[in-house]
C-alpha cells in the first residue's frame, strides 16, 4: 500500500512538471496567450503557498523517519524476544538434566518414620525421587524440632537443611540451584522484556517443577549459602501454590504473605 502511495505522488508530480515544461508549446495550440512575464507574476504570488508545502514536506520526512525507527525497534525487540525464548528453553531442559543428576538417601538418623515402610528405602535414588525423599526427610525433622522450641528462627531451618541435604549431597544439588538462579536472574535482568513476558516466563519455570522441588527451593532459599535466591523466590512467588501436605504451614512462617499471593494481590492462603 506505501509502495503503491509513493509510485502515484511520483507520477502525479513528473505529470505535472512535464506539463509546465510544454506549457509554451502546448498553449498557443489550445488558443491561449502565453507570456512568461505575466504567469511569473502569477506564480510569485504562491510563494506563501509554496512554503506552507515545504514545511508540510519536511513534517511528512520527518514522520516517516519515526515510522521506520519504530519498525526498527520492534524488529530488534523481536528478535531479542525471540532469542531469549530459544535461550531461555534451551536453559529449561539444562534444568531436567540437572534434576535427573540429583542424588539423596535418607539418613541414619532417619528411622522408625513411616517412610521406612517404602520400597529400597536404605537406597540411594536420583531425580524427582531424591527430591521426593529429601523434601520428606526435611519436613519430618523441621516439624519434629518445631514441637520442641518455643522460638524455632529462620536460622533453625536452615541448619537442618544444611545438615540434611546440602552438606550431604551439594555435590549434585548446587548445579541444579545454580542452574535456577541462573533462569530467574536472567527473567528478572532482562531489560526489554515487559512485565508481563517476564511474568509469562516466570510461570512457565514455575509450571516446570514439582512440589517437591518447590518445597527443596524454599528450604535452600533460607540458607545463607543460597544468597539472594530468597528474594527470586519471592519475587517469581514460586511458592505460590505448593501444598499444605508439602509445608506450606511452615513456610508461611518464614516467607512474606506477597510469594503466595496471586499477580493481582489476592490471597492463595487458604
């Protein structure tokens, strides 16, 4: 449609400038009296004319020099989209692999549960299995201990994660931490994303873990060795809908209200 606009102001223009160039020749055929003095005369009087059309020239130059901009910025604001998505998968399934190296067995300390009844249970397993057992093994103890303190602090968990899980096997869970940390950074850091992208994308990682993963999450985050992990969790709300039967009571304790909030502020509490 531009391109079709163009060709016809262009033809429109060389029309017109060819029929004042003939205009000599062409007029006394046409029985017309010419003389160049009086039609200078005539034409000097467009002059103001003349320049309301330049300017009107110059203001159509310089829309079209922002339209193109503009369809330069989303060009390159889809490409970098684009490219963020192939990354951003691409680092999804470095996360299943990831997973599928993590090992856990329960401890010694960990007997007469009732998880003792469970096939192979002295063994030790990977996967969405060991996050499975160490998320049992975690809440068995946090909520034995629970029971025993007037004031069990942040500090409290954490050591009991720390000595459950991570001084046991941080070997095969800090890349799978590592590797998350890495995926929310990257959503929470990108400049050209919108909020709502980065909303997409941070419940498209959510929707990738179990709740066993999510409750492992929350228990690192606690620990000082996980850094700022806390604050992504938080801010990704990636708590936001792990079950009560997965610690939800417990983690209520030590996470603000906001990480189990839907986006709008209403409460998935209950």
């Amino acid at each position: 449609m531009q391109r079709l606009l163009v060709v016809g102001v262009s033809a429109t223009a060389l029309t017109v400038w060819f029929g004042w160039a003939m205009l000599p020749y062409i007029a006394p055929v046409i029985g017309f009296d010419w003389k160049p003095e009086i039609l200078g005369q005539w034409g000097d009087a467009f002059g103001a004319l003349n320049a309301l059309f330049s300017a009107l020239a110059f203001v159509a130059v310089l829309y079209t020099l922002r339209q193109q901009q503009k369809q330069i910025d989303d060009a390159a604001t889809d490409q970098h989209l684009q490219r963020f998505e192939r990354t951003f998968y691409e680092l999804l399934r470095l996360l299943r692999e990831a997973r599928d190296d993590v090992e856990f067995r329960y401890s010694d300390n960990y007997k007469g549960s009732s998880r003792e009844k469970e096939p192979n249970y002295g063994d030790r397993v990977t996967g969405t299995e060991a996050f499975k057992r160490a998320q049992f093994e975690m809440k068995y103890w946090v909520e034995a201990d629970r029971l025993d303190a007037d004031h069990f602090t942040t500090e409290s968990v954490a050591d009991i994660y720390l000595q459950c899980v991570h001084n046991r096997y941080e070997s095969t869970f800090a890349p799978y931490y590592r590797l998350l940390y890495t995926i929310l950074i990257r959503i929470k850091t990108d400049t050209k994303l919108t909020p709502d992208e980065k909303h997409r994308f941070g419940n498209l990682l959510r929707s990738q873990l179990t709740s066993h993963e999510v409750a492992l999450c929350c228990y690192n985050g606690l620990a000082a060795v996980s850094g700022s992990f806390r604050s992504l969790l938080i801010e990704f709300k990636i708590p936001k809908y792990l079950p009560k039967a997965f610690g939800r009571d417990i983690f209520l304790s030590y996470y603000p209200a906001s990480a189990f909030e839907g986006r709008d502020g209403v409460s998935l509490l209950r």
